[in-house]
C-alpha cells in the first residue's frame, strides 16, 4: 500500500518525519494484540543518492519499500531528483524479540518500478537486516549497530545509490 495511511489492521504505517512523536495515536486494535505488541520499530530513510546515472533522458525517481517482520510498505515516489532528503518513515508493533527488516529503494518508470541497488554485496540489491528490540541492536551487516545510528549503505551494480537511515525502537 502507498501513501500516509495505515494498512490494515493497523500495525504498519508511512507517517511524515513530523509525526513521529505521536506515533501511539494512531494505533488501535485488540486489548490482546495491544499487550503482545508493546514495542514499535521505527525506521526512518533520511537520504538517498543516486551513485550513477538511472535512465538516459530522466533522473531517479525514488520510492522505498520497507518490511518488517512480514508487513510491507511503500513510500509514494519522489520524481526527477538523483539526491532526495524524505525523511520517510516506517513504523510497525511488535511484540518484543527479533524481527526481519527488508529495506528496498526502487526507481519508479513509466511501467514498472526497478530495484535501485543499495547492497555492496554482488548479486544482492536489498538491505535484509533484523531488529532485536530487547538489546536494541540491529544485525546482518558487517558491523552490528545500536538503535539510533545513522546506516549509511550504497550499492555498486547498475543502478546504484546510496541509502542513510537509523532504526529505533520505542516501548509503548
């Protein structure tokens, strides 16, 4: 789903960078889904930057996919700029533990939209990483991070940008 609207059931949303403090909100559901999900992962993508050059007569037209332990969704796409500051960001419930993150940048065309390679992995253009929202520690890249670090991750295939982001968990 796209846009600044909650899915369904309404764990997983794309609110603007300002909102981010009234997170708990907007958040409504059963009292036993209430108790198991008492944390929320925050992902925020401050930066992406295209490394080379997209299409022949366009620049990038930037959207993220982000999921979190198994809800995706998609940021609306910011047109014909190779270097964008959204401030995007993805929040979902969960329960405490480890959690799988997918983090994809597309390029939006006319038909389709591409996956922008942000992995320095050959072969791998995604960021799959998981969330241990006891320790607040994010793990699967070469170097573990503690939650609030800015990740800085840039692809070297065709296509390829640089994506900066932090993740953060927040007891509700």
């Amino acid at each position: 789903m796209t846009g600044f609207s909650s899915l369904p059931r309404g764990l997983t949303r794309l609110v603007p960078a300002a909102a981010v403090a009234a997170l708990s909100l907007g958040i409504a559901g059963s009292s036993a889904m209430a108790q198991s999900a008492n944390q929320e992962i925050i992902i925020t993508i401050s930066r992406v930057k295209a490394v080379d050059k997209f299409d022949n007569f366009s620049k990038a037209d930037f959207l993220a996919r982000v999921t979190i332990a198994g809800d995706t969704i998609s940021t609306k796409s910011i047109k014909q700029r190779d270097d964008i500051k959204p401030d995007w960001v993805v929040a979902k419930r969960v329960a405490a533990g480890r959690h799988a993150v997918k983090l994809a940048i597309l390029d939006q065309d006319l038909t389709k939209a591409d996956s922008v390679d942000i992995n320095r992995l050959d072969g791998k253009r995604d960021l799959d990483f998981t969330i241990d929202t006891r320790r607040c520690r994010i793990e699967g890249f070469a170097s573990t991070y503690k939650c609030g670090q800015t990740i800085v991750r840039a692809g070297k295939e065709k296509k390829a940008s640089e994506v900066t982001f932090k993740v953060e968990v927040k007891k509700r």
